[in-house]
C-alpha cells in the first residue's frame, strides 16, 4: 500500500477532544502534493496519526456552511 503524504497548511481550529487526547479539527490539508482543501477528522496530539475523514473544496465547504445556516428550528438538537 502506498504511503499517504499530507501537510497541514493551515490549523483553523479544534471541533471537540476526545478522552485519550486526540481532537476533531478543522484544517486545510494537502494530500499528496495536491491543492489543499478543508478537511474534518481527528488526530492525535502530536498529528502523526488520524482517524478518517472528509475533504472538502472550498464550494463544497461553502454549501455545507449555507445548508447549516438554513436548516430549521425542529432540525437542532436543542
């Protein structure tokens, strides 16, 4: 199997931590030498090591935030 490389571009913030310390992020990644895109997972302390996840381009990024910021009362879990 070949070897995932990644760089995280840029770290836009922590979504929730885990007991054992690991973190749900949101980051702009590049996989594989590609064009960095959003990315949600989660990573250990020292992100040598993550969980699987999703990559988004910007547009798609943009639609979830636009389906977020739409969706109705009934839809929240509060």
């Amino acid at each position: 199997m070949a070897e995932i490389k990644f760089e995280i571009v840029k770290e836009l913030g922590v979504i929730a931590e885990s007991t054992r310390g690991w973190t749900k992020e949101l980051n702009l990644v590049s996989w594989n030498d590609n064009p960095p895109k959003y990315d949600i997972r989660d990573w250990s302390p020292d992100h040598s090591r993550m969980s699987k996840g999703i990559s988004m381009t910007e547009e798609e990024m943009q639609k979830l935030v636009e389906l977020f910021n739409s969706r109705d009362e009934e839809d929240s879990f509060e």
